[in-house]
C-alpha cells in the first residue's frame, strides 16, 4: 500500500506551534520506516481546521479519491479535522474503503473501526477548538473590562512586558500629537500630514514614510482620548491618554465634514482661511516676483474682488490687529491668576462633593446592573433586551469613570495654570504673528481663528475659536473685580481646550 504523510500546524508563525511541520515530518517518517510504510509523497499545511478549505487537505482526499494514495500519515487525528465537515469526509471515505488505514503516533485506523470512536475523536477536536476560542474571548474581555489592552500597543505607546502595562512612546506619542494638531484645522488630509511628519523626523521601522491609511487609523482610533474600542463596545483604559476628548471629536467631525484640499506645492499660511465677503468663494494665493500675493478665485464669475491683489505684507498687519483683541496686560493676568487660586483654594469642597456623586453613580450603576441579572435570570425580560440594557449600563460607566478622571485633573491646584497660559499666549499672539515664520504664523491662525471674510483688501468678518472667543468678550477696560468674576465664570469653558501654538 502507498502512503502521503500530511503535517498541519494552526498558525504560520513557527513560535507559536509547539509541534512544528519539521518535527511532525521526520517523527512521521521514523514511524513509516519502523512499519515498513511506502511513502509516495509529504505533503505540509500552515491552516486552522476549525473550517473547511484547506487547499493541501483537499489534494491529500484527491490523492485517495483517484487512488495515488491507500492510506494517510498524520501525527494525531485532529491534525486532520477539527471541524464535522471534513471529520464526515474522513469517514466517508474510510468506509467505502478508498482510505484504508490511517496510521497516527498514538495508533492505526481502519474502515472496519468503530465509527463511533473516530466520530467522537473528531468530535473532541471540533469542541477544543470552540473551547479555546471561547476561552481566548473570555480571557480578552476580562482584560479590557480591568483596563488593560491584551494586544500589541497601538503607534505611539509601548508594551511594558514585565508589568503588562501600555506605556507612551516618548519619541512617536509626540507625533500622534503633532497628527491630531494638523488634522482638527481641517486645513490637511491624511497624505499631507504623512508629509509633514516625515519631514519633521517621524519613520517606520524601516525607515520609510508612515503611509496615509496608517495616518488614517490613527486619527480614527478613540484609544488615544484613553477609551479602548473592541467589537463594538467601549472600554475605559488604564493608559494614559494622548489627547482630550474634545480634541477626538473634533477630529471626527473634520472626517465627517470636510472634502480633501488638493496638494499645495507652495506653502501660504493663510490660504483656506481668507473667504471673499462679496461672492462667498474662498482666497487662493500665487507668488510673484518673490511676494506673496491673495485674491479671490471667484469662482461664480460674479465677482470683480480677485482683480485686487491683496500682498501678504498688507494682509498680516490687519491679522495682527485682529490678534491685539486678544491682549490683556502681563500684571492684570497675574492679578487674576493670584485671587483666583486663593478662591478656588477655599472652594476645594466643592470638588469633593462632584467627585462624591460620581462615586455615588458609579455604585448606583452596580445596583441596576446586579438588578437586572436577577430580573433576566428569572426569564423576566429576553436576552436581546438584557444585553441592550447591559452595553447601556457599561457605556455609562465608562462615561462616569472619564467625568471623574477630569474632575481629579481640575483640581483647583491644576486649573489655573492652564488658564493663565492661554491668556498669555493670546496676549502675545499679534506680536509672534508678525515675526514668526510662515508656519508659525499658519500655527497660530489654526489656533486662535476661524474664516476670515476680506472686501476691499481689509478683513470685515472673523470669529475666535474657542477658548480664545471668550477672551475677546472681556472688556479691556474693566475692574478687576469684573476681570476676575469674567475669569471665573468662563473657566469651565477655557478649560475644555488646552491650546498652544509654542
């Protein structure tokens, strides 16, 4: 009789496989001498077998099927089939006789066999094969559920293998940063940035560029605002996160919202923010005799505003000017800065109290959830209802969780410094627009304005993004009692936005 020995391992990864193809062939081939078995060919797998479709399998039942072969060499059963539809083609064939033995490492079979007993080793493959998976889930869900993500760490972090922790990449978070940054204006698209990044130091392991789908993942992925998503439910993580929620959203909405700019092959740092207020249509920008110069694209053939070209010498005094609402003197933000930290400072009680509730929802949410366990368990409400109710509950806990992580970080110790920043950044941003560089000078409009409307070479609509838009509010010439009580009721919404163009 003629003999194929079949090896399979799961995975084709060769650490992952205790009994790799290699040693499966020469303990099948040891065994094939010592029974003195004719061995016509050796045939080897790289496959699961929990389904059907493995090509090599297919052409060892072939060989059978046209009669190359009499019988099969395998090391166990199960390296065969793990699931009933090629475990039933196995049999099939074993009892018309086509396969007329099947010799393993742990004995033979053959078509007189009880079919029973080879059923039932089948049988036990396919439910390991459940088992684990089963487990394996299991087994990831409990880790996410605790915070932990059980895979490799996202771009931008590390695995800490001894602790099991994800750790922040010190050299690659910087960009996830810089890739957020570039992406919430709305003035980029994936490919830009992959360009801008790779001029700024940011490679792949290999050195290359970081390509724009990889750009695009990661500006999808709600794991850098600290929340992990796995088959559609939401996780709240133990890593520290990247980026606000505020900041992802946003994010987000720019996806959603905005068509791609096309390439740009020179760089205008205002162009995409200079709208005509005459026919609606946006600035383009040109360079001549080694000025830049902006002018309506008129693109509605409606408009006699892009026969005037507006030279960007001009066009950055005005912005300057526009930048100057936001100034306050360095010794009033000081002032400010002072009695507030002392108020807030006999205000701690107040935090203590929301943190206090929070906690108080989160043990409220313990209550309904074992309540409704009680209530599915005695066939109260169907399944589909129970599981709704309880990625209901899970979901609001992880948004309670994020409201007392941000509680803890605005204590009245952490605050104010932010807030005394952005309103020394504003203070200095008309003086640091007119010296900067074109991309500072780019930065800073990203940061601190919407669309400008320009009619008769001057700007006759703007509008401040937030925090900044409150700033401009605040009379200039007000007590400092009013400074002070317009301090502290915008704070919360300062604060929703920590921005810098540094």
């Amino acid at each position: 009789m003629k003999y194929v020995i079949y090896c399979r391992k799961s995975t084709d990864t060769e650490d992952r496989q205790v009994q790799s193809l290699e040693s499966q062939e020469s303990e099948l081939l040891r065994l094939a001498k010592n029974k003195n078995l004719e061995v016509i060919e050796i045939l080897k797998e790289s496959m699961s077998a929990k389904s059907e479709g493995r090509p090599v399998f297919k052409k060892v039942l072939d060989m059978v099927v046209n009669k190359k072969a009499d019988g099969i060499i395998c090391w166990k059963l199960d390296r065969l089939a793990r699931n009933f539809i090629d475990g039933g083609r196995i049999i099939d064939l074993s009892q018309r006789g086509l396969i007329k033995e099947i010799h393993t490492s742990d004995g033979v079979y053959l078509p007189n066999d009880n079919v029973l007993m080879i059923a039932m080793q089948f049988g036990m493959a396919n439910q390991y094969s459940r088992d684990l998976s089963s487990n394996v889930k299991r087994g990831l869900n409990t880790k996410l559920e605790k915070g932990e993500w059980p895979n490799k760490a996202p771009f931008g972090y590390l695995n800490d293998l001894i602790n099991k922790k994800i750790l922040i990449d010190p050299v690659r978070s910087k960009y996830v940063v810089r890739a957020f940054e570039l992406y919430t204006t709305g003035g980029y698209g994936f490919q830009d940035i992959s360009d801008i990044l790779f001029k700024e130091g940011l490679r792949t392991d290999s050195g290359k560029k970081v390509l724009k789908s990889h750009i695009h993942r990661i500006l999808s992925s709600p794991f850098y605002m600290g929340v992990m998503l796995r088959a559609g439910k939401y996780f709240n993580g133990n890593h520290e996160p990247l980026i606000s929620k505020a900041v992802f959203t946003q994010a987000q909405e720019v996806a959603n919202g905005r068509l791609r700019p096309k390439p740009k092959k020179l760089f205008f740092p205002l162009r995409g923010f200079l709208k005509c207020e005459n026919c609606g249509c946006m600035f383009t920008a040109s360079l001549k005799k080694g000025h830049q110069y902006y002018y309506c694209t008129n693109g509605k053939r409606i408009c006699d505003e892009h026969k005037s070209y507006l030279r960007a010498e001009d066009i950055n005094k005005i912005v300057s000017l526009v930048f100057k609402k936001l100034y306050f003197s360095p010794r009033k933000i000081e002032l400010m800065y002072k009695a507030s930290k002392e108020k807030l400072n006999l205000n701690e009680d107040y935090s203590k109290s929301v943190l206090e509730t929070l906690n108080l929802s989160l043990e409220s949410l313990k209550t309904k959830e074992s309540k409704l366990l009680d209530t599915f368990l005695a066939d109260q409400i169907p399944k589909e209802l129970y599981d709704q109710k309880v990625l209901e509950i899970l979901n609001e806990r992880i948004v309670v969780k994020k409201q007392i992580e941000e509680v803890k970080k605005r204590q009245p110790v952490f605050t104010l410094e932010p807030v005394k920043k952005i309103f020394l950044d504003a203070s200095i941003s008309s003086k640091e627009f007119l010296e900067g560089d074109d991309m500072k000078k780019r930065k800073i409009i990203e940061n601190l304005l919407w669309n400008f409307s320009v009619k008769n070479k001057n700007i006759v609509n703007y509008q401040f993004k937030s925090p900044f838009d409150i700033i401009a509010k605040v009379p200039k010439n007000a007590s400092f009692s009013q400074l002070l009580g317009d301090l502290d009721s915008n704070q919360d919404n300062i604060l929703q936005r920590d921005v810098s163009y540094h």
